[in-house]
C-alpha cells in the first residue's frame, strides 16, 4: 500500500470509530431500523477498532515520515566533498 493510502484509510477509519463511539449515532441509527439488540456487544467491537486505525494512522505518518527524511537526505549536496 502506499503511504497516502495507508494514512487516508486510517484517518477515516478513525474518525468513523470515534464518531460511534463518542455520540449516540450508532445507537440512534440502530435503534430506528430494528437492530438494537446489537448494542451490547458495540463496545466490544468499536473500541478495538479505534485503536486498531489509530495505530494504522500512526503507522502511516510514521512510514511518511521516514520517506520525506529519505529523499532530504538524498537530495542534500554531500557536504564532505565540498
């Protein structure tokens, strides 16, 4: 996967985690199509899933982090041979 790919799933997989997480949204939606029931097991499944694109998202900026030192270094004049 590529680094912009990598950082895009895991920031709007985060958000989308928090949002249902944080606000009765997922309640609210479930509650209005039947399917409340599934609500007692929601925390078992959204807080891992949080974390998991968080640590997707930091894994991204890590990976694009270490590019951007990669092609500085690169593209810097050897100060040595000066």
């Amino acid at each position: 996967m590529k680094d912009a790919t990598i950082l895009k799933t895991g920031v709007a997989g985060s958000i989308i985690a928090a949002v249902c997480c944080f606000t009765p949204a997922l309640v609210i939606l479930l509650g209005a199509v039947g399917l409340s029931a599934w609500l007692g097991w929601i925390d078992f499944v959204l807080f891992p899933a949080l974390a998991i694109f968080l640590g997707l998202t930091a894994y991204g900026l890590w990976r694009r982090q270490r590019a951007a030192d990669c092609c500085s270094r690169q593209t810097q004049p050897n100060k040595e041979s000066a």
